[in-house]
C-alpha cells in the first residue's frame, strides 16, 4: 500500500497540472485520457480498485476530489477549486438552470 502521507508536499504539487485544470470542466474524460494514454501523470491514490471504477463511473469529481485530497491536501486552492465546481454542478448551477427549469415547467 502507497504511503501518501510521506508523498505530499504542500510546496510543489503532486499532481500534473493539466489533470487538474481539464479535470473541473471535463472529468470523465480526464480521467479516461490520463488512466489510458498518460497512466504515469495519473495521481497516486489509495482508493480501491473497485471504487475507482465506480466513482469514476458514476461521481468523477469526488473521485478526483478524493486524489487531490491525497496529494495535495485540502488547504489547496485547488481542492477548494474543484469543490465549488461540484458543488456547482451537482446542486444545479445558476440562473441559465432555474430559467430553463422554469420554462419546462410552464
């Protein structure tokens, strides 16, 4: 098993840095990308095999969430980056979705 309490250092991330900004906009696809054609820039982690499919699956941005947790701790502006973009997206965005909410439902 990885010991990531040893790999983090808070100075310099671990993580690639183009994992971390495609990830907010496209997750799945990162995700996809990085495991099939970069799987050396993929982020160590220490979640199951089984829940990297699922959550990778079914909630990517709390699996990437997780991965950035792990390496680069969570007093990073990247955590705090991804989590409001989940936030965002899982508890319905802006005034665009209220206003197309609003007119389905009319």
């Amino acid at each position: 098993m990885l010991d990531l309490s040893t790999a983090c250092s808070y100075g310099e991330p671990e993580m690639d840095v183009y994992f971390l900004i495609f990830s907010l906009f496209f997750p799945r696809i990162v995700l996809l990308v990085f495991l099939l054609l970069y799987p050396q820039l993929y982020p160590a982690n220490s979640v199951p095999q089984w829940a990297d499919l699922l959550l990778g699956i079914f909630m990517p941005r709390v699996l990437i969430l997780i991965y950035i947790y792990q390496n680069m701790g969570a007093d990073n502006v990247w955590f705090i980056a991804h989590l409001v973009v989940m936030v965002l997206a899982y508890f319905g965005g802006g005034r665009e979705t209220r206003r197309r909410r609003r007119r389905r439902d009319a």
